[in-house]
C-alpha cells in the first residue's frame, strides 16, 4: 500500500450561496494599527493573505499536519514487516572444533585422541500463505582423527515439509495479521483525512474571525471619532449658550466608552491575528512578526444546493471517522476467523528426505541421486488438542461480542453525524435570517440617529439620546458584519460536518 501525501490540485474559496436578494460582498479590512497591543515588527510591512493563501500555507507549514503526516508512514512499516514473514529465510553456518583426549588401545597402553572437525551449512526456509513451511538445507562437513590418516568428507542435501492440516491451515487465517495491518494502514489515512477536514475548516474559520475583529475594530473607530465629534459640537453649542453645560458630561462619557471599546477591539483583533499566524506559519521560529493583511471579503452566495437529504447522503459517504469504525469492524471480522480456527486442534504433517555423498575427497563427497548410497528420510503427524478449550472458545465469544458492539457503534455514529449535519444546516438557515435581520436593524440605527442628530440641533433632544442613538447604530453595525461572517464560518461548519469541505476546496489526499 502507498504512503498518502496532500497534494493541492487547486484551491478555490468556497462558493458561499444566492442570498433571496442579490449577491452581496463586503468592503475589505484595512486596519493597520494595535494601539498597545501592536506586536508586529513593522506597521508598513504586512503578509497578503487571501483564503486559497492561508490554506495553501497550513498545508504545507503546520507543524500539527506535519506531526500527523507520519501516522500513514508509521503504519505502513507495520504492513512491510507483515509481508516479510513470507519472504524466504537464508541462513548460513561455519563451524570448526578439535578434541584432545586419551584412550586405551588394543596393546593395553594409554595414547592420545586427536580429532577435529570442520561444519558448513546453507538453508533456505520459507512460510507459504497456506501456512505450509518449507526448508532446503546443504550441509558439509570434514572430519579427522589420530586412528584415521585421510580426512572424511561428508555432504547432505536434504529437504524438509511441514503442513498444517487444520488449525492454522489456509489463506484466510495466516493472511489475518498482514489484513489487519493493511486496515490499520487505511485508518491511518482516513485519520490523516479527518485531520486535514478540521485543518482547512479551522484555517478559514479564523480568516473569517480575523476578517470580522478587524471590521469591528474599524467600526469602533468610526464611533469614536463621532463620539469626539458630537462632544466638540456640544463645547460649541454650550458656549454659544443654546444648550446647558450638564450635556457636557454625556458627551465626554461616551468618549470615554468608546475608549473602552477601542482596547477591546484592538486587543481581539491581535489575538486573531495570533492564532491565524500560527495556523498558516508561514515563519517558523517568528510566526507572530508580520501583519497579516486579508485581501478577501465574504462573498455572500448561497452553495448550488442547500438540501438536508443531501448533505445527510454526502456525510455517509465521506465522513472520515465513519469509514475507520467500519475498518474496526473489519478488523473484528478478522478476529472471528482467527478465533475459530483456534477451536480446531493441531494436526501437522512433516516430512524430510536427504541424500549424503561420503568420500576421502572433497570434490567426490558429492550426493548423487539414482545411486546406491546414504540416505535419510522420515513423516509422520503432530497432533495436539487442549482439554474443553475454553481458551479458544471464550476468544471466539469476545471476538463476536465485539463486532457486534461495533456494529452497534456504527449505527451509534451514524446518528451522531446526522445530528452534525442537522445541526450545522440549522445555523446556516439561522444566520440567513439573520443577516436579513441585521441588515434591516442597521439601516434604522442609523436613520434614527439622523433624526437624533437633528433633533438636537434644533434643541428638541439631549447630547445622551444622540450618544445612545450612535452606540446603537455601532452594535448594529458589528452585528450586520458578525451575521455575515457567521453565515460564512456556519457554511464552512456544514461542509465539514458532511465531509465535502476538502472536495469543495480541491485538496486531495493521493497515494506517492
């Protein structure tokens, strides 16, 4: 089986879906200062960043995907070591020994023994998928002593079966342990996929958050300085004497308010800001440096179809974590064969044949077939059975117990995706209405704060009411931007709850 590695054939922002009215796209950001909390090195200096650039950059700089990109190649040492229990064995062995020792000969004294002897063997042993073991051997050996002058060359050809007639006999259980290491190695890509889904949701999740903390900073500056300007306005009036000093007091108060918010706007924003930076990483050791600056808006369209059963079928299909538990229960399915093969009791057969060539020289110590001369051979049966197996039956129950807990947990998680699915097109059906909503509130917090405005310089109101009607007209603002930004991130949320977000985005996970 291949290693995965991500292959970006060609990314593309998602196409977001047509609002009942028209297709709207929002103004970009253009914020550039922090106040504070500016941890940038340079204010002039910025990192262009639109979508397609920030997901580009994650998938190829974020150190948590590279850390997951080795789950695939870890797994795939465990298929090659599998496999490897079929590969044919060589093995080789060179031995010498000499003896010196003392015996009695037939004249009745007492000598010394000498003797030695050289050892050479070559084997070939190899496991079939059947389970049947196979050995080829060529063994030689030398040998001398003090009562013989000439040496005695000895050489052996011999081959050796051995076959499982029963527990252990057949592809379908000496294949278990490589199956279920090729199913690890599946689970292993559909857990780099699932990773990868919630990456490129995240990524774009926190584009999108960035793009509405600094639309919101803007607005809260926009307010600001119409707080300064209604309070210089009311200074003037209240020296020209057409209002009372007390309206001096709400007026610089809302100054002071919209303070507060400008520390809480930039201070959000540059926490954004952090978080992207560290998503995309685009500088390893210094992440955190360079302005990013958003070249994308919103773009506020519907997708081609927004049909619950559709999103239901599409999440059945591709949502990552359904297809491992479906691995798991393949995995069990294993586990069963191999447990009844355990209830079978051991009955092997073996068989050896060898032929030995003897001579006083080397090159005539050969073993000929056909021939009268040294041979050995022996067969027979090995059988053994445990008494009651309880071992073997109670590993079949597990075995069965366990794939039908999974099953159940398949069905389970089936569930729990349609309740994802459910949920997200939910809050997309929610943030429509409520941009709708947010639009509309908008544009009356801001004709009620004109009236204001000319009701007060006409001394029909007070500095307050027109500082009330300005805060309002702000939240509307940040909320009108907030809908909006919420119906992209709840799209986004949708096509990662149906598994289609990768497809959507063209990121394809393809074998090297």
């Amino acid at each position: 089986m291949n290693r995965l590695f991500l292959t970006i054939l060609l990314l593309t922002s998602i196409s977001l879906a047509p609002l009942p009215a028209q297709e709207i796209e929002l103004k970009k950001p253009v914020c550039k200062e922090f106040g504070a909390f500016n941890i940038f090195a340079s204010d002039s200096a910025s990192l262009l960043l639109s979508v397609d650039d920030a997901i580009n950059s994650t998938l190829s700089n974020n150190l948590a995907l590279s850390v997951e990109n080795y789950g695939p190649q870890l797994s795939e040492t465990d298929v090659a070591n599998e496999k490897a229990r079929f590969d044919a064995l060589i093995n080789a062995e060179v031995s010498g020994s000499e003896r010196i020792g003392k015996t009695i000969f037939q004249q009745g004294n007492l000598g010394d023994t000498v003797s030695n002897r050289t050892d050479a063997a070559l084997s070939l042993n190899q496991l079939s998928t059947s389970g049947t073991r196979t050995t080829i051997d060529l063994s030689h050996a030398r040998t001398r002593s003090a009562t013989r002058a000439d040496n005695l060359y000895a050489t052996r050809l011999g081959f050796t079966l051995e076959h499982p007639l029963r527990r252990g006999a057949g592809r379908s259980v000496n294949l278990v342990s490589l199956r279920k290491a090729e199913l690890d190695l599946d689970w292993s890509e559909f857990e780099l996929q699932g990773f990868v889904l919630g990456l490129v949701a995240q990524v774009e999740t926190r584009y999108w958050q960035y793009y509405l903390r600094l639309r919101q900073l803007e607005i809260v500056k926009e307010s600001l300085e119409l707080a300064k300007q209604q309070r210089e306005e009311t200074n003037r009036r209240i020296e020209a004497g057409s209002i009372a000093e007390s309206e001096a007091a709400a007026a610089e108060a809302e100054v002071a308010l919209r303070f507060e918010e400008l520390i809480n706007a930039e201070s959000q924003s540059v926490t954004a800001a952090v978080s992207l930076l560290r998503t995309i990483n685009h500088d390893q050791e210094n992440f955190w440096k360079l302005r990013p600056e958003l070249t994308d808006a919103p773009l506020l369209k519907h997708p081609d179809a927004l049909e619950l059963d559709t999103h239901l079928q599409t999440a059945l299909q591709k949502r990552p974590e359904l297809a491992q538990a479906k691995l798991l229960s393949e995995k069990d399915a294993l586990d069963i064969v191999q447990s009844e093969n355990g209830l079978l009791p051991r009955l092997d057969f073996f068989a050896t044949i060898g032929k030995t060539g003897y001579s006083t020289a080397l090159d005539q110590a050969t073993p000929k077939f056909g021939e009268k001369g040294s041979y050995d051979i022996s067969a027979g049966f090995v059988y053994e059975i445990s008494r009651g197996r309880r071992a073997a039956k109670a590993e079949l129950r597990r075995a069965k117990a366990s794939r039908e807990m999974r099953l159940e947990a398949i069905k389970n998680l089936e569930q729990i995706i349609k309740e994802d699915v459910i949920i997200a097109f939910i809050e997309v059906k929610r943030t429509i209405q409520q941009m709708t909503a947010t639009a509309a509130t908008s544009q009356k917090q801001l004709e009620k704060l004109r009236v204001e405005e000319v009701k007060f310089n006409v001394g029909k109101t007070t500095a307050f009411q027109v500082a009330q009607a300005q805060r309002d007209l702000t939240a509307a603002q940040i909320a009108e931007v907030k809908a909006a930004v919420d119906y992209t991130t709840a799209i986004i949320e949708l096509f990662r709850a149906d598994g289609s977000l990768l497809e959507r985005n063209r990121i394809a996970l393809e074998a090297m």
